[in-house]
C-alpha cells in the first residue's frame, strides 16, 4: 500500500525516470486520465463568421449538441490561431443572451415587439418591391437607365464569390439596383 503510494508521487517518479518533473512523471493519474471536451466528438471544418480574413474553425459537436470551435491548424489563412472575436464564435451560438426572435419598432412607436421571421421577411420584400416602384428610372436625357438608386446593399464578410454573384444577379439585373457592395473582398 504504502509502496504503491510512494511509487505514484511524482517525486519518486522523477527521481526513477530521471525526468525534469515537466512531463508524465509530474501528473497524477486523475491529470493522466482527464481528457479533452472535445473528446469522441465529431468535427466539422468551418470559416470564422465576422470577418473578411476567412479564418479556418473546426466545428465539434456530439449528438447533434455542439460542444467546442476551436481554430484549424489545416487553414492556410490562419494555421489554427483565432483572434479574440473569432475565439468566441462558440458563445456567439450559446450565450442565453442571444437574440432569436426578430424585433421589429413600428413607426413612431418607442417599444420593440417580437415578430415571427416569415412576417419580417414579407415586410422587407413588401417595403423593396415599394421603393422600386416609386424610384425606378428607365430613362434620362433620352438614354436609357433602368435603374434605382433609392435601395443599396451591403454584404457581409462572409459571403462568397458564388453567394455574391447571385446577389449581383438579383439584385442588379433583377431589381435594377447599382449600390452594391460587400463588406470584405477576398
Ligand atoms: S478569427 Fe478574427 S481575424 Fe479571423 S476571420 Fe474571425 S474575426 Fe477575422
């Protein structure tokens, strides 16, 4: 008993390995069999969602729960480093303070109220296809426009080439918009 217990004490250890104390011989063996959160885990490689510099994340998540995103060391961008807004993607997810309901003010009124996704998506498009109308021009000094100027987009950093295209696509050729822009180019 009291051999088995002095064999475990790290001093022994170092002293029989002759070790430096940095490594095996200075854990416990409650530290030796502790094992990562992110263990028996799947793993599902991802991009950073803020901004523009595309960072590589590994997604991890365990029945259908996530449990971790942490940086890629397999991203050419970023070899595993995150910075501190990147880092806490996972919160972004998690925290209980996150909005999930759209929260919509109505003219002149000072309180938000919740509304339900689909309805705040039927008023944008009702509130576009509006402004189109009145704003279209199809033609100036006798050249030809089509064209407003009344609406602009913005997008996100994390739209890509593909995502952007179509955007272009609807919205320039479709709804004759020419402010377009994206908030990060890569
Ligand atoms: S980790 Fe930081 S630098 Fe990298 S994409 Fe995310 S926000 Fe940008």
């Amino acid at each position: 008993m009291l051999k088995d217990l002095l064999s475990r004490w790290p001093l022994i250890q170092q002293i029989r390995t002759r070790a430096d104390g940095t490594g095996l011989e200075a854990m416990s063996q409650r530290t030796r069999e502790l094992r990562p959160k992110t263990d028996g885990a799947q793993v599902t490689p991802s991009i950073c969602p803020y901004c523009g510099v595309g960072c590589g994340q590994l997604v991890y998540h365990k029945n259908g729960k996530l449990i971790s995103i942490e940086g890629d060391p397999q991203s050419p961008i970023s070899r595993g480093h995150l910075c501190p807004k990147g880092a806490d993607t996972y919160e972004l997810h998690t925290h209980p303070g996150r909005l999930k309901k759209v929260k919509y003010r109505a003219p002149y009124s000072r309180e938000w109220q919740e509304i339900e996704l689909e309805r705040a998506m039927d008023m944008v498009a009702e509130r576009m296809w509006d402004t189109r109308d009145r704003t279209f021009q199809e033609a100036r000094d006798s050249n030809s426009l089509m064209q407003t100027t009344a609406m602009a987009h913005l997008g996100g950093a994390t739209l890509d080439n593909e995502e952007n295209y179509l955007i272009k696509k609807l919205f320039t050729a479709g709804l004759g918009m020419v402010c377009i822009s994206n908030q990060a180019r890569i």
